[in-house]
C-alpha cells in the first residue's frame, strides 16, 4: 500500500525560482526513501511540501489516499514526525519533558507522555535514568540527534520526514546513529523520507534511492540498482566512480564468510582451553560468560612459561567487545575492525548468539564476493530492461 504520493508535483517559490519540477513518485508503508542529490536540487523543498510548510504550485500530494491540501496543516504535522539537522529542542526543558511535548500536546496525560518518553529514550539507546534530567546543552551532538530522534517518533506519527539529521556529527557518530537507527526501523518499520546530499548514507539507510538533480527525480531505485546501473550520466556522476567500493554499503556479511576459532567459557580450566586451540591448531580462542554472551578471547600466551598457565579461563582472558550482527554492511565490518584495531570482529545473530568471526582475511574474501556480484548483478539487470522492453 502506498503510504504517500506525489501527483506532478511542482513549487516554484515568489521569486521565480522552481525548486522541484513535476515530481511523482511515490513511498510504500514501512519503506525508508532517501533523497539525495547536491545542494539546491530541491530535497528541502520536498520535504516542506509534505507537512505543508510550503505549498506545491501545482500537482498534489496524498497522505494514504487522502490529498493533504484538505488537512487542517497543524492535525497534519501531528501525524509526521519531523527531525532537522539542528535538532532545535527546547533549551530550558530537560531530555524527558522535551521527547514527552508532542504526547502532552495530542492530550495524553502528563505521566503517561513522560512514561513513553522514557521507553523512547531506551530505544535511541539514551537511559532515561542517566540523561532524563539533563538539558540540551549537556548533550553531545550526537546525543542531541538522538534525543531528536526519539522526540520525532513520541507521537507515534506513521509518517517520519528526517531532514539531514546526521549531518551535523562527526563521521563516527554519524555511522554509529546510522546503525542505531536502521536498527531502530526494523523495530518501527515507520514510512520515512530521509534527505542527505551523502550518497553513502542514502545507499546504507535507503529501502529505495531518490536521486535528486535541479529539482527532478533522476532515478528511483533500489541501492543496488542506483550503485549498479546509474540510469543517466548524471547519477553515474553523482555515485561516482568507486563505485565497487560502494558497494560494501549494501553487500552484508554472511554465514559463509565467518571463521570458527575454538570457543570456550569463562569457568572453564586453562587446560581445557588449550586443548581446543591445540586441537584446532590455532593460538587462541573465543571466550562467552555463563550466558554464552561474548566476553572476549583468551590466548596461548606468548612465552614459554605461559605454556603452563593454570587455573580458569576468566583469570587470562581478555575483553573484546568489537562485534557485529549478521547482516551488517561489509563496510561496517571494515570501519569498525579499523576502529578497534581488531584482528578479529565477533558476528552476532539477533539474540546476541556468537556465529562466527571476520578476519582480516575472511573480510577480503568477502569483498571480492561482494565485488563480484557487482559485475554479476549489472549484467543481470541489462537482461531485465531489455525482456521488459520487449514485451
Ligand atoms: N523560500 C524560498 N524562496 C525562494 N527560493 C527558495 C526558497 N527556499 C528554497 N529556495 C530555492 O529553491 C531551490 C531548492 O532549495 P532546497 O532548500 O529545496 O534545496 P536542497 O536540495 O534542500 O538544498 P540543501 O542540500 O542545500 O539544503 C534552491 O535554488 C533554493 O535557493
């Protein structure tokens, strides 16, 4: 079911300036659209059609069916949750009060809004216990987007607009909100429409790619396809040429690529663990706690007395906490290796369960995999357009 569409949609400003051309489109329920394209090409303005900051010229846009123009704009933008690069919250309301204000405002009760808020806060990874009582200005940027992003889905909107709202933050903490909000949307599975000129992050966060230029849609597709068949030069351009590298965005690790290095527990004696490694002819091993969540890893040791370390596995071992979850991005995989100045990286399922890990080199063999689809997969696509052409 489509969620919003856009019917030849212009704006052309007083000014005589048109900043969006005939766009039409449209975004299915659940699907997160990126729009990207460079400065000026008119993603703002898209933006602002939809919750009626600025009205369109010509064309209309309808929200589940129903044309917008009809809606009273202030009902309207209760339905749309809205995060901007700076987040703007209210300097002199504290975390809590400031993601509780679009509940208080649509009636709910005070305790009920702050008690949301709360769970909002956990879910954008804030503890409401440690940053609910503090102001905005006691937040790092990327606190404060966060905050912003937990304000925007308070009032549960099925529509969610993010104007830019990583922008702001250093590369790192852009990656890392990245990830805790894709991560997030496979909770919430809202409708989004996320502008960012960053052709990285539309192919990491989009389901589908909107690829801006002077205020038309030039393509309109999956990441993959926009990364392996550019419809017109000007998307070749705007992906650039690196392209290969690109697409470690949207390849994710698979089982196949894991290594199984020995895996021990915490309580277990040192003479076992070095059995197994033995065993396995390798020099080190895997440690879990008593919950078989990762603790870190524990080695031969690297003189010869350490040979005849005694005792348990907890008293040698030592944290690793670089780790990943199955379906992460290989450049995810890359980045945080180089982060940790790990040699390893622990992938996880969905319930914290260890898989596997990714080496240095399990991680080449599978850029070379990802590499190699790419070639594949343009090939493929050519086949498509030219059966659908011919029907
Ligand atoms: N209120 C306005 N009056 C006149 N022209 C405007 C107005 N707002 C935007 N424009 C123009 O419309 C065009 C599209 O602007 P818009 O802000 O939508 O672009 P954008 O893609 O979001 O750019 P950026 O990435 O720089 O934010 C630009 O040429 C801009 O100068």
């Amino acid at each position: 079911m489509n969620m919003l569409r856009f019917e030849h949609v212009s704006k052309r400003y007083p000014n005589g300036t048109v900043a969006v051309d005939d766009l039409d489109f449209e975004v299915r329920e659940g699907e997160l659209v990126t729009l990207v394209g460079p400065s000026g090409c008119g993603k703002t303005t898209t933006m602002k059609l939809v919750n009626r900051l600025e009205e369109p010229t010509a064309g209309r846009i309808l929200l589940d069916g129903e044309d917008i123009s009809r809606v009273d704009p202030v009902k309207l933008r209760r339905r749309i949750g809205y995060v901007i690069q700076q987040v703007g919250l209210f300097p002199h309301r504290t975390v809590l009060d400031n993601t509780a204000t679009v509940p208080v405002l649509l009636g709910r009760g005070r305790k009920a809004a702050r008690q949301r808020a709360g769970e909002l806060l956990e879910l954008v990874g804030l503890d409401p216990a440690v940053y609910g009582g503090r102001y905005p200005d006691q937040l790092s940027g990327g606190q404060r987007q966060r905050v912003g992003v937990a304000r925007a889905l308070a009032a549960d909107p099925p529509l969610l607009l993010m104007d830019e709202p990583f922008g702001a933050v250093d590369p790192v903490v852009r990656e890392r909100l990245q990830n805790e909000f894709l991560r997030l949307q496979q909770e919430v599975r809202k409708t989004v429409l996320f502008v960012t000129h960053d052709i990285e992050e539309a192919v990491r966060l989009g389901d589908r790619i909107a690829v801006f230029g002077e205020g038309r849609i030039e393509q309109y597709d999956s990441p993959a396809a926009v990364l392996g068949a550019p419809a017109t030069d000007y998307v070749a351009s705007f992906v650039g040429s690196d392209r290969g590298l690109k697409r470690l965005s949207v390849t994710p690790v698979e089982r196949g690529d894991l290594e199984q290095p020995p895996v021990v527990h915490l309580a277990d004696s040192m003479a076992t663990a070095r059995e197994r490694m033995r065993a396995d002819g390798v020099r080190w091993a895997v440690v879990l706690d008593e919950d078989d969540v990762l603790h870190g890893w524990v080695s031969v040791g690297d003189t010869p007395g350490d040979a005849a370390r005694g005792g348990t596995v907890a008293e040698h071992a030592r944290r690793m906490e670089a780790w990943l979850r199955l379906g992460s991005s290989l450049k995810t995989a890359f980045s945080t290796m180089l982060q940790y100045d790990a040699g390893w990286i622990a992938v996880l399922d969905e319930e914290d369960r260890l898989l596997g890990v990714l080496t240095p080199s399990t991680l080449h063999e599978a850029l070379r995999r990802s590499i190699d689809a790419d070639t594949r997969s343009v090939e493929r696509s050519d086949v498509e357009l030219e059966t659908v052409s011919g029907v």
